[in-house]
C-alpha cells in the first residue's frame, strides 16, 4: 500500500472518498494519522452526512478487516472513542 491517496484503500468507494476528501482528508499518511476515529469526526465537522458505517468503513480499511467485522466486533470501542472527542451520532 502506497502513501499517496485513498483511492489505494479498500472498502472505500467513491462515495466515501469523496467525502474524505471535502473533508480535507486526500492521502493515506492523513488517514493514518488521523485514525479513523478523528478521521469520521472530522468528515462530520465538514458538514458530511456520514454514517456509522463510513467510521466502520475506515477502520476496516486501517486495519485491513472487512467492515462488516469492524461493526461487530470494534463498535463499542470506536464509539467509546468517538464520545471522548465530543461527537455525537
């Protein structure tokens, strides 16, 4: 996986890419940075009308698991996290 843009991500279609990118978010070292916790903030705070399932989206993506997987088994520790940046759902 290179470090040059998201397009390079699985699990991410262009929907989601796209949103990434109005949100300033345009290159995997971003992503990686951010993680998708913040990542999902910062898409929302761009005035995004993401759902959940972008943040399971981008965690899959980081982590290389299916979404699906995320929802399941790491929901409540990426809502958890998402509280503790003052989001709200």
């Amino acid at each position: 996986m290179s470090d040059s843009a998201i397009e390079d991500l699985p699990g991410l279609g262009p929907k989601s890419r796209a949103m990434l990118a109005r949100a300033g978010i345009t290159t995997l070292a971003q992503l990686r940075r951010l993680g998708s916790v913040r990542a999902y903030a910062q898409v929302k705070a761009a005035g995004e009308n993401a759902s959940l399932n972008l943040l399971w989206a981008l965690e899959g993506a980081l982590t290389d698991l299916p979404w699906q997987v995320v929802a399941r088994e790491h929901r409540l520790s990426l809502l958890l996290a998402l509280e503790d940046l003052g989001e709200t759902r």
